[in-house]
C-alpha cells in the first residue's frame, strides 16, 4: 500500500512539473509576442498553481520569510492575491481593491516576471514594479521573483 501511495505522489508530482512546463512554454511564446491582454492573469495563475505543486519551487522558498502581497495588472484592472515563504506558494484571483500590500505592473511585466522571460533585478531597478507598500515588501517580491525563475530553471 505504501508504494502505491509513493507511486501516486510521485506521479502527481510529475503532472505538476509537466503543467509547470507547458505554461511557462507558453509565457515564453507569448511574451515573444505580446504579453499584455485579459487573459494574462489565468496564464499567470496556471504557472503559479502549477509551481506550488513543484518540490523543487517549494524548496527554493523554503528560507525566504513567508509574506503576501496584491499582484495588480494595472492595464485590465484584475488583482491576484499571492503568498509565498517558508516552504510554500498559493496564488488566487482577487479584488483590486482587497487587502494586503498592492504592488502593481502591467500584464506583460507580471507574465514576464513570474514565467521567467524578465530577470527581477531589471523589474524592480528600472521601476516596472510599483510597491504601494514600502520598500520591505519590494526586496520580498523581488527575492520571491529570484527564487522562482531560479528553481524553474532545476
């Protein structure tokens, strides 16, 4: 029974990676085009579900302080509640106006961002990432950034 369940775990995990994939494929092939549009935050959520399933996404963040924030695309006025740390990635439509620390950039910015086509460095040192925040919760975005594109590339 216990290899059964190894089994199921196992090949969940490889379903996960394989989602992971084909949509950070996908960003890619996108943001080679156009990576605005209404349909951006859905493709944005799917590399995110996908990437909380991944073990090795998971370990990245495991030493990274557990934070949350208000990812605004600014061009469609749609919001995804993100939060991340300590081990752990959850990502889900949200308000615009909800509560949390707002930080805001185009579609394109948070396709490119979190599908790995844009290093974080250059969002956030060149202003294409507004923190309505503060200062605390940006170096947390970007590290959480890094952290990502790094294990999408293990």
């Amino acid at each position: 029974m216990a290899s059964g369940a190894t089994s199921s775990s196992r090949s969940l995990t490889e379903v996960t990676k394989q989602e992971l994939t084909a949509a950070l494929s996908e960003a890619r092939a996108r943001a080679k085009t156009d990576g605005s549009g209404n349909d951006v935050p859905e493709l944005v959520l799917r590399i995110l579900t996908a990437a909380s399933g991944t073990e090795s996404v998971r370990d990245a963040l495991k030493d990274v302080k557990a934070g949350r924030a208000l990812l605004r695309f600014t061009d469609i006025g749609r919001a995804i509640e993100f939060q991340a740390g300590d081990g752990k990635l959850h990502a889900e439509p949200a308000d615009v106006k909800g509560p949390g620390p707002k930080v805001d950039a185009t579609s394109a910015t948070w396709l490119g961002l979190l599908g790995g086509t844009l290093k974080p460095w250059l969002a956030f040192t060149r202003g294409m990432v507004v923190c309505r925040a503060g200062l605390t919760e940006l170096r947390w975005l970007q590290q959480v950034a890094e952290r990502l594109q790094k294990a999408y590339a293990d």
